[in-house]
C-alpha cells in the first residue's frame, strides 16, 4: 500500500533540521541500525509517545555550537521498506504508529516521518528490553523493579488488586462496610459480598478493599492515601511558608467520605477568598461541579502504589490539585478528554455502588468539570503530567466575554452565524448568542447579513460590507437592478440557473432566489418544469 506523500518548503525543512532533539522528538539517518531504530520506538511508546524523522544525517563537528545536519531521504518508498518492517513487527496491529513520506524541491529524497503514540502495552525492542525516553536518550528498563513500575505507570498491573497480610476483620466488622452492607446488599453478609467482588483473595484483604471499606486506611497504608489541602495567599506560581495562611489540613478516612470531605473542605475555603467586585469584596466563585469532579477523579484514579498524598493547593486565583503517578496507559493530556482507561477499576466499580455516588456519570467526571466552567464564563482547566504526577490547575481566569469574542472573530472573518457562534464560544444555546448578536447590533457594532432567509441568517461588523454586492446602504436598493440584468441575460437565452445568474449578477445563493420569487411574483418568469430542484431553471413568461 503506497504511503502518503507531502510535500514541504523549504523553510520547513530548515525547522526540522534545526530542532532539538529530545523527549518528543529524534532524527536519524537512512543507514540507521534496526536494533538502534527498536529502542527509540520503544522508548517512545513507553514514554509518552514522539516523532521519528529517518532520512536526516547529522554531522559530529558543529558551526557556532549548532549541529551540522543534512535532509538525505531514501531514493524511493521502495528504500524505506526494512524500516517499515520493524514498524510492524512491533506494533503488529498497526495503531500504535503512523508515518509519511516527506519530501521538498530543494532537498533530496524522501524522508520518513513517523509519529509513535503512547502505547498501552509494553514494546520491548528486538533485544527483548523495553526503554524509556528520557529527554535525548532512550534508556534500558533492565531490573525487576524498572519494570514493575512501568507496568503499574502503564495501567497493565494494577496496585489496587494487590493484597496485604493484615487482619481481614479490619474491613467485615467496619462501621463503613456495616453501613454499605445495610444500604446496599441487605441480604448478603459482608465477607461473603467483598470474597464475590474479588476484594478478599485467598483469605487477603486487597488494597481496592482497604481503601474502600476501612475505616482508617491511612493506618494501614500511611503516606499512600492521605489528603493535604494548602491555602496561600498569594497569586505567585509557587507557595511559600510565609503565604501560608494555615497549617496544611488533613484529610482521613475511608475514599467514599474523604472524597466528600476534601470537596466540601476546599469549596469552603474558595468561598472565604475576597474578590473585588462590582459591588465591593465578594466571594470567589468556582462551579460546584467542576471541584467536585476534578476532586473525585483525582482521588479514584491516583496510583497508590506511590507513597505520597494528594495535594490540593489553593491560592487566590487558582486551584491546583496534584496527584501521584503519571497519566496510565495510553491516556496523554491531549487525549484525556476523548479516551478512558481505568487504572483503579475495581475502586471505580465498587464506589459507584454507594448511595449518591461521587462518580454518578462515569467516565464523564473531567468533561462535565471542563463544560461547568464554560458555562461559567471561566477559562477551561489546565492539565500537567509531570515526571511522577499529574496536576491539575483550575483558574479564576473570565474569559473574554461573548461580545468580545465575536468582535475578534469579525477581525479575521467576514461574517458570523449563531453555530459558528456556539462552536467557537463552547455555549450550546443558541439563545444565548441571539442575545449577544442582539447586544452588539443595539451597540452599532454588527449587523445582519442582508439577503438570507433566517434559517441562514449571520451577522457582519458594521460598515464590513461585500464590495461586489454592495456599494450603498441595503442589498434591497440593489434589486432592481439586478432584475433588470436577470431580464436582459433571458433577451438572449432561453433559460437561466441560480448558478448562471450568481455569476451574472456576483451575489450569493439566497440573493439569487429572492430575485426569482420577485419576478416571478410580477409576472415575469416560471419555472420550467419537468426539471429536478437541483437542476431547476428558469425562463421568460411569454406575453
């Protein structure tokens, strides 16, 4: 199957060969050794995904500390087909990968582009050793304890099945599982119900179990499921113990309560920061929802074979919620949206179980805190995966308000419907944008596209008007003139399309119609019939 082939200028050549190599990105030449290619592609897919150019050769010698490098593709596609190979030896279903053949004008041949994605299993390179990417370098993952812990990173083992040597009766005689048990599954007793859900394994507590149903799990697994909530005040990137309003607050218990309890913790303390606002101080307000969420799917989520707490920092504009262990699986920041992989299933089952579950819609916890935001008029939350955490930030950031946004989208565009409106703003109702279109008209600083039916109806800026339709003030001054050119063109044919007379006359579509249905309405034209809606035309009414 021939592979897409895209061709590029010359100043992007230049790009390419002037990046820096490092943790997303690698280059190498056509010669390159196909053990060597196997570790950067494991590396890459094992890290959290890259870019490959093969066809670039570089030079050890430098010129003003920059590397010497050289677009040298293969010859043909034909050429690449042993790299190729490696591709799908490792990746024998084909969808962890995808690659194009670039070329340009002024370089020769063609170089092999190849975009590796985060994989969701382990790749091993062809010496049976997986890597890493580490910056520049693709490095071994050799020892027993390297790999179990890019299998936890991975998702493909998880922390959460793993069972501890303590008493079981820590969890069937809690005040916890007793409620549960009473609430949920009257009729069953407690050990046997957490034996049928694999929370008991051969007479062992699991740690899904403990975290669930203990009632001081923190006790059992100390520094691995904590809570810190911090409160600075200050808007700087970093707290410090000057700014510290209080003590860090600990958050205890078993996942169910603790949950709630740093939810209604760090809503409390939101609601004590001043803002100044148009009548004075006034309370900060973040979407309930949008905490509650970020909260809960930090909390189900977190890797706890990692001994750290997590941290929720607040700060006068922002939120930051931090959590132990990078994004598992396949999952990437720009994918957590869109993709869902569960590294804590049994935790995410179980809890949602309980009575007023905290992950009611699952799966859909970070796109109902991104779409509370919006409709909040507050910039969207910021995601971060760090080398061993992932954070999350959400910001006391308004964005531009709706009127702003159409007025800049009227910069770089002729006009603006209520969809394009919706789509670009994240509103979902339309009379919401009816409202800001009708603000900015009142304003004199839009108005309606003349010449469209309402179905079709968009607005333009004012004074923004189309120099081929229009010259004076209304489209509608103008239609007796082009009736009159509709006339003229049927002195000499027989017939006439909407797309004969938009390029006779130079408007749009709609327009057109509207001078048909008014000669038609004056007696001066019929459609002609036997003919399709498509290809429908028009024609003089004979006198």
């Amino acid at each position: 199957m021939a592979i897409e082939v895209i061709t590029i200028t010359a100043d992007e050549v230049n790009k390419i060969l002037k990046c820096e190599e490092g943790h997303f990105i690698d280059l190498k030449a056509i010669e390159v050794k196909p053990n060597k290619l196997c570790k950067s592609i494991s590396a890459f897919a094992n890290a959290d995904g890259g870019e490959l150019f093969i066809g670039i050769d570089e030079s050890e010698s430098e010129v003003n500390g920059e590397k010497i490098r050289n677009w040298r593709g293969f010859t043909d596609q034909e050429a690449a087909n042993g790299h190729l190979q490696i591709f799908e030896q490792l990746f024998p279903l084909g969808d962890d990968y995808s690659y194009t053949f670039i070329c340009s004008d002024s370089y020769p041949g063609l170089v092999l582009q190849v975009i590796i994605f985060k994989s969701r299993e382990i790749v091993y390179a062809s010496d049976n050793i997986p890597y890493l990417r580490r910056g520049a370098s693709s490095l071994p993952v050799k020892d027993d304890k390297a790999l179990e812990r890019l299998k936890l990173d991975k998702g493909i083992k998880s922390f959460e099945r793993q069972t501890i040597d303590t008493d079981i009766e820590i969890i069937t005689t809690s005040e916890v599982i007793s409620q549960f048990i009473q609430e949920v599954v009257p009729t069953t007793g407690a050990e046997l119900w957490l034996k049928k859900q694999q929370l008991i394994q051969r007479n062992q507590l699991t740690i899904a179990s403990i975290l669930l149903f203990a009632d001081e799990p923190q006790a059992i697994l100390p520094k691995r499921c904590g809570v810190k909530i911090y409160r600075y005040k200050t808007k700087d990137a970093e707290g410090t113990r000057e700014t510290l309003a209080f003590d860090p607050m600990t958050i205890e218990g078993c996942l169910y309560n603790q949950i709630q309890e740093a939810v209604n913790q760090t809503t409390k303390i939101v609601e004590e920061i001043p803002k100044v606002g148009d009548q004075g101080l006034q309370a900060i307000t973040y979407p309930p929802e949008a905490i509650h969420e970020i909260v809960t799917n930090a909390l189900l989520h977190r890797d706890y074979s990692i001994a750290s707490d997590t941290h929720i920092r607040i700060f006068d504009n922002r939120i930051e919620i931090e959590n132990p262990g990078k994004l598992p699986g396949h999952i990437t920041v720009n994918n957590i949206l869109k993709e869902q992989y569960a590294r804590n299933g049994a935790i995410v089952r179980i809890i949602n179980k309980f009575p007023n579950p905290p992950n009611k819609d699952v799966g859909e916890g970070l796109n109902t805190a991104f779409d509370a935001m919006t409709r909040l008029r507050l910039k969207p939350p910021e995601i971060f995966e760090n080398q061993n955490s992932v954070s999350v930030h959400i910001k006391h950031e308004p964005l531009a308000s709706i009127e702003a946004d159409i007025m800049s989208y009227l910069e770089t565009n002729t006009e603006i419907t209520n969809k394009t409106a919706r789509k670009m703003t994240g509103i979902r109702s339309e009379g919401t944008i009816k409202a800001a279109f009708n603000r900015l008209r009142d304003r004199r600083q839009i108005e309606p596209v003349p010449g469209r039916a309402k179905s079709n109806a968009a607005w333009r800026k004012v004074g923004n008007k189309d120099a081929d339709t229009e010259n004076i003030n209304s489209i509608y001054d103008q239609y007796p003139k082009y009736e009159q050119l509709v006339m003229d063109y049927l002195e000499t044919h027989t017939e006439i399309t909407n797309y004969e007379a938009r390029k006779l006359i130079g408007v749009k579509s709609d327009t057109v119609k509207n001078i048909f249905y008014r000669l038609r309405k004056k007696g001066k034209i019929e459609l002609i019939p036997g003919k399709s809606r498509i290809h429908a035309s028009w024609r003089k009414v004979l006198e």
